[in-house]
C-alpha cells in the first residue's frame, strides 16, 4: 500500500519564495540586493533612523493627498 505525502511544507515554501521569484525576473539581482542591504544594516547595528507608525501614516496621507 503507498502512503500519501503531505506537502503542504513544500507548498508554503513555494508560496514564501514566490515574490522572490517575480521580483528577480522583473529585475535580476534584486534578492541579492535585499541580502547586502540586510548585511549592511546587520553590521551597522541595526537601522539609526527609525520612523513611528504615525509617520509612516504621516507621510501616506501627503502623498494621496498630493494629487
């Protein structure tokens, strides 16, 4: 009797890394692009700038409303 396989570990990577497949073919090189940044904060000891929810929230609504 065969056993059946589960592969939902195999769907949900597929799924994660499938943004990362649609980014490189837009613009090859990307990912590796994403690991220097990581790399290069990592080093520096994490992001100097941080920026609060409301900022972000801030900043959004200039921009909608800039039209």
């Amino acid at each position: 009797m065969c056993e059946q396989a589960d592969l939902h570990a195999v769907t949900d990577l597929l799924n994660k890394w499938q943004h990362i497949a649609a980014m490189e073919s837009g613009s090859p090189g990307s990912w590796f692009e994403v690991l220097a940044k990581a790399e290069q904060i990592l080093r520096a000891g994490g992001r100097a700038e941080t920026v609060t929810i409301e900022e972000h929230r801030a900043a959004i609504a200039r921009r909608l409303h800039a039209d």
